[in-house]
C-alpha cells in the first residue's frame, strides 16, 4: 500500500465516523419543527387541546413497519421535546404543546 493509499482509508474512516455521529442529530434538529407543526395543525397545544399520539400520528411504528419503510426521526423528536418540556403529558397520556415553554427555548422562532 503506497501512502495515498493509506491517507485515503484514514480520511474515508474519519467521514463514515464523523457521519454517524452528526447525521443523526441533523435528522433530529430537522424533524423537531415537523412535530411542531403537527400540533399545532392538530390544535394540541394547551392542556384543554390535549390529543393522544395516536390522533397526532406519532404513534411509534411497529417492528414490521420499521422494516420496509425509511427511519423516521419524529419520534425521537417528540422524545426530546418532552425531555424539554416543550410538550408535556396529562395525566391520561395525552400530550400538547406548550407555546410558554417553546417561547423561551431556542426553538421559539418556530
């Protein structure tokens, strides 16, 4: 193997590396205004306006449906806008967007 060679393997190791760790966070800051949207297409913002994910259509596919179709990144969206508290659960296991706490997070342009 000649050096070129070997510089090449080297760079083409550090591309599939750098890609798997920041496509995935790309894929998740892009879907976050896409879970926005839906609840406010939905009405579901407020505590009163409050829908289950299965009226929202973010319900978690199954394994089968996972299997044939592209990865969707919504569901770690929702994820982490519950995590920020950006959209948050009843007590009955409804969710609903919090325009407050959406107002002071870096998303607010939303």
């Amino acid at each position: 193997m000649t050096t070129n060679d070997i510089l090449f393997l080297v760079l083409l190791i550090v591309l599939f590396i750098a890609t798997m760790i920041f496509l995935p966070q790309f894929m998740l800051a892009r879907n976050i205004p896409k879970v926005i949207r839906i609840f406010r297409e939905h009405n579901a913002v407020g505590a009163s306006n409050a829908k289950t994910l299965e009226e929202l259509g973010l319900q978690p596919k199954s394994m089968f449906q996972r299997m044939f179709t592209r990865r969707d990144y919504k569901p770690q969206a929702l994820q982490f806008l519950l995590r920020a508290t950006i959209i948050e659960m009843t007590e009955d296991g409804k969710v609903y967007l919090n325009e407050e706490n959406l107002l002071l997070s870096r998303w607010r342009n939303l």
